[in-house]
C-alpha cells in the first residue's frame, strides 16, 4: 500500500475513533452537567424562596421584639396609654398584622383590641397559648385558628405567640404576646415564584399537614407533590408526578419549623437532549464524510512535508512561540504553516488580553462584595430615636444621631475602598454607641488599640459585621461584654473580636469554616463577606481564625498582611 493510502487509513480510523468517543463524552457531560444545572436551579429557587419567606418571618419577629422591649420598660399601670397607642400603632402600620394582644398567664386580656366576649379560659385552650407558655424561649407559629380574635375581623389568620415579661404598678409578671398575621403575606411570597409549566410551590406546617398549594384547584398535582413531600423535612428528590418529571425540594424555615416544597417541571430537558442526540448524530455523519474528503485529498500531498512541519511545530508545543514556523515545498503545508503562525499570534494577544481581563474581574468583584456591606439596621435606628424622643431622653437621641452620621460617613468614604485602622475603629465604634443605647443593659465593650496601626491603611468594613455578629448572636440577653484589641504581630495586623456569651461547639465552628469557604449552608453574612473580600484582595496569606471558650467567650481573629498597600 502506498504512504498516502496508509495515511488517509490511519487518519480515517483516528478521525472515526475521536468524532465517536467526543460524542459520547459529549452527550455524558453535557447530561451530567445539565442534571447537575436543573439540580443546582431548582434549589437555588428554593432557597431564595426559604429565604423571602425568612426575612418576611424575620421581621415579624422584630416587631414582636420591640415590643416585648417597649412592655418591660412601660408599666401596665402608670403607662397605660402610652402602652395602648404602641400597641394599636405597630398594628395599624403594618398591613399584614391583624391584630395584637397581651394576655396573661390566665388568658385575660390586658392590650389590644376587643374580644367577642371569648373568656381567659377559652383562649388558654387555644393551640397557641400553651406552647408559649411552656417553652418561652422561643416564638411559635400556628395555622390552625380560622378566624381573629378581635372583634369583627373573620379572615383566617396566622398566630404569632411567644412568653413575655411585662410590669403592672410596678410587679413584674409573664403574659403571652399574641401578633395575628393575614394570609395575604405569605401569599404573595409563594405566588412570585415561576416554576415552570405544572410546577407549584406547598407550604407544610411541623406536623405535615398542608397549609397552601400555588396550584390552582382541583389539586390533581398537589395530592401526589404532598405526599411525596411529607417525609422529607430538607433535600430534593427527582420524580414522576402524573407522567411529568419533576424535581422536588424541601427547605424547613428555621423559626417556624414550616416546611416549603418546590415541584419543578424538568420535562423540557428530556427533550432538549433528545433533539440534541439527533444533532449530533447528523453533525458526526457529516464530519465522517468531511474527514474522509479532506483526508483522502490531505494524505496524498502531506507525506513528504509531514517531518519537516512536525519538527519546527515542537518548539512551538515546548512553549517557544518566539520562532515562527517556515516551510517551503507543498502548498497546503505552507498555508498550514501560515495559519499556524497567526493562530500562535492570536493566542498571545488572546493572553494578553485574559490576563488584563481577570486583573478587572478581581477588581469588580472585589467592589461588588465591598459593597455588600449595606447597613440594613437604619431603619431599627430610626426608630429606636423616635422611641426615644417619645420618651424624652434627648440626650440618647442627639448620641445616636451622631453616631449614625458619623458611621454612614465612614461607610462612604469618598468611594474610598481603604480607610485608616483609626477610621475602622471609629466605624465600629459608632456602631457600638448606636447599640448600646438601642439595647440597653445587653452589653458592655472596650477597645485597646496599639498606635503605631491607626495610621496604616486596611480595606474598610472588616470590624463592624463581626461585632454585629457578636452583639446578635454572641453576648447573650444581657451583661454581655465585647472587646476589640488590634496588634501589630510580624508582617500581619491581628484584629481580635472577642464577646462573652455561651460559646460554640467545635462541630459548628468547622460548619462555619466550611461555609465561609463556599459551602452551601448560609452562616454569618458579615463573617463570609469578609472573609471572601480579604482572599480576593489580600490573597491566601489572610485568614480568618474562630476560636470558642464553652461557656465563657467566642473570638473571632483577623489576620491582614501589613506590606499589601490599599489601592485597588
């Protein structure tokens, strides 16, 4: 056989064996990588959905928890007016609150509005008051009251109940706080959500029992979706739902233990690959039949060249792209030669170019999680001056006004993504005073700085989240003490974040490690963005180190490489 025979052969049998497998490759991945896509979409979708539905929670709680602060420093007896107006206040403004009560531990009534002339015993009866009763930590949810207790209000609502403490003439007591929530809330939550064709979202309480379905009745989907769903408390499963492949997820929502279950339609994928095969089945034929025409012509004019071409295209396979490729001789091999030589200029300029790009994309993410760190307590801050303004204690206001100021000033900056050690410190500690006042009696914090670092330059925004973080889940309800120390150690700077408190297991302190690093449990969102924004701009040598006494403190440490300058 002649060489251009043998060679139009061997091409052929390589070309056959490479289309084949890159085919069946192909078609693996991009399956796995498509399953892997649907997986990773549809639980996004149900986290975003989990976590509207929290902040909605959330903020509920935070109403309820500037109450139960307004009915332990207002007394029943001297303050009753003040006390009635708060209550009818938080009620009229917020649209999806029904309705708010104070009962005592017998059930009676002590604020809100009128009742259908239901007795102390009855409302102890209800589902509502005895868990609160009982485990007062906590708040508790329940959808099991059909109707309001006030007075002319029939719609089904929502109970919020949680023990507080208030004083009557100056005897503390525990009562039960009452917050009645409309439907229409949580509604509007779930009907937001898009899940594709025959995807509907449910809603579980603890127990399994269905609260809503987004599919419109009759619920052929629902029956099935719920009964799939009713063991599962989280994680997803991909089923077959009335002939339709779906894929199910379940999230529990942390404060109410109600359970949100995502159905989404994934039919259409199975027939995206479908179509797919059947395109690359037609595009290996054609590129078969290709490679046969161009082999058969290549292999008859390439012999001879072909050792030539090969040597001078190993130095450029050694990663020498200084000496272009010459050849003379066949013509095909002399345009190959050429095109080579401006594919090998491209891919330099294409480098180039890369390099230049990802130098930008680290300086836009690193903007883009700088500014992350919104303030989100403006509006509790608000508040919390118009409370005291009510209560005449204007010095707390013209403290809290100040500081809030100068903390927003900081926050800006000019733009400036670095400020001076002494500007942070500053940050945080206007913070501090904000919450101080706010949350009288919680805590107590001191800061010892060394002076030779307040003039050096750090990326902004790095103490205050992790005070936050120790001021809400840290110090406790009370005498809570918070330290900031800041030292010069080698060629780092070390912030210390230390708060009293509990403490955290080493189980949970490894959970948080592995989510700051990109896990898919949501930690701290002050902790993870700073951690991300000292890797992105300081590099590996910065770290952020979690250390926890059992029952005594927690300490969060920062360590930042003091000869990286603050330019971005």
């Amino acid at each position: 056989m002649s060489i251009g025979f043998n060679i139009f052969i061997a091409t052929m049998g390589i070309v056959f064996v490479v289309l084949f497998l890159t085919t069946l490759v192909f078609l693996a991945v991009f399956s796995n990588a498509l399953d892997d896509l649907v997986e990773s979409q549809s639980r996004e979708i149900n986290k975003q959905i989990v976590m509207n539905f929290e902040s909605y929670i959330n903020s509920v709680i935070e109403t309820a928890n500037y109450i139960q602060f307004a009915s332990i420093n207002l007394d029943q007896g001297r303050d009753a007016e003040a006390l009635d107006e708060l209550y009818r206040a938080n009620a009229d403004i917020k649209k999806d609150m029904v309705s708010i009560f104070l009962f005592d531990s017998a059930g009676r009534r002590l604020l809100g509005p009128e009742m259908d002339y239901l007795s102390g015993q009855f409302v102890t009866r209800l589902p509502w008051f005895m868990p609160a009763i009982e485990t007062k930590e906590i708040f508790h949810f329940h959808a099991e009251q059909e109707a309001s207790l006030a007075e002319n209000r029939d719609e089904s609502v929502i109970s919020v109940s949680k023990a507080i403490e208030y004083s009557r003439n100056g005897i503390a007591a525990v009562g039960v706080l009452l917050i009645e929530l409309n439907n229409d809330a949580i509604i509007d939550l779930a009907r937001k959500t898009n899940l594709g064709e025959s995807g509907h979202l449910l809603i579980l309480d603890e127990y399994g029992k269905l609260l809503y379905s987004s599919e419109r009745q009759p619920w052929e989907l629902t029956t099935a979706s719920h009964a799939l769903a009713a063991g599962m408390y989280i994680g997803s499963k991909r089923a077959v739902i009335d002939r339709l492949d779906m894929y199910v997820n379940v999230n529990t929502l942390a404060q109410t233990r109600w359970r949100i279950v995502t159905v989404s339609n994934v039919n259409k994928i199975n027939d995206a690959m479908s179509r797919l095969g059947g395109i690359l089945l037609i595009i290996f034929l054609i590129s078969i039949a290709v490679s046969a025409l161009v082999a058969a012509v290549i292999s008859m004019r390439v012999s001879r060249p072909i050792n030539q071409l090969r040597t001078a295209m190993l130095k450029i396979e050694e990663g020498d792209f200084s000496h272009p490729i010459e050849l003379s001789g066949q013509k095909e091999i002399a345009l190959l030669a050429q095109s080579f030589n401006s594919m090998v200029m491209k891919v330099q300029e294409l480098m180039a170019r890369l390099v230049a790009q990802q130098k930008e994309k680290r300086k836009t993410e690193f903007r883009a999680l700088q500014n992350q760190i919104n303030p989100h307590f403006l509006y509790n801050t608000l508040d919390s001056i118009v409370w005291l303004a009510e209560h005449r204690r204007y010095k707390d206001v013209i403290t809290t006004v100040v500081s809030l100021a100068r903390f927003f000033r900081i926050s800006i900056s000019k733009g400036e993504t670095f400020i001076t050690v002494d500007d942070e410190i500053s940050h945080a500690q206007n913070y501090l005073t904000i919450q101080s006042i706010r949350y009288v009696d919680k805590f107590t914090y001191s800061m010892d700085i060394q002076d030779e670092m307040r003039e050096l330059k750090v990326m902004k925004l790095i103490l205050q989240p992790l005070v936050e973080n120790a001021i809400y889940h840290g110090v406790g309800d009370a005498d809570g003490h918070i330290d900031i120390s800041g030292r010069i150690e080698g060629n780092f700077l070390v912030f210390k974040v230390r708060n009293s408190g509990y403490g955290i297991s080493d189980d949970t302190i490894h959970r948080m490690y592995d989510t700051m690093k990109g896990g898919q449990e949501r930690p701290s969102v002050g902790i993870r963005n700073v951690y991300q924004r000292l890797k992105l701009y300081y590099g590996e040598s910065a770290e952020v180190l979690i250390s926890s006494e059992p029952d005594e403190s927690t300490t969060v440490s920062l360590f930042i490489p003091k000869d990286i300058s603050g330019e971005t």
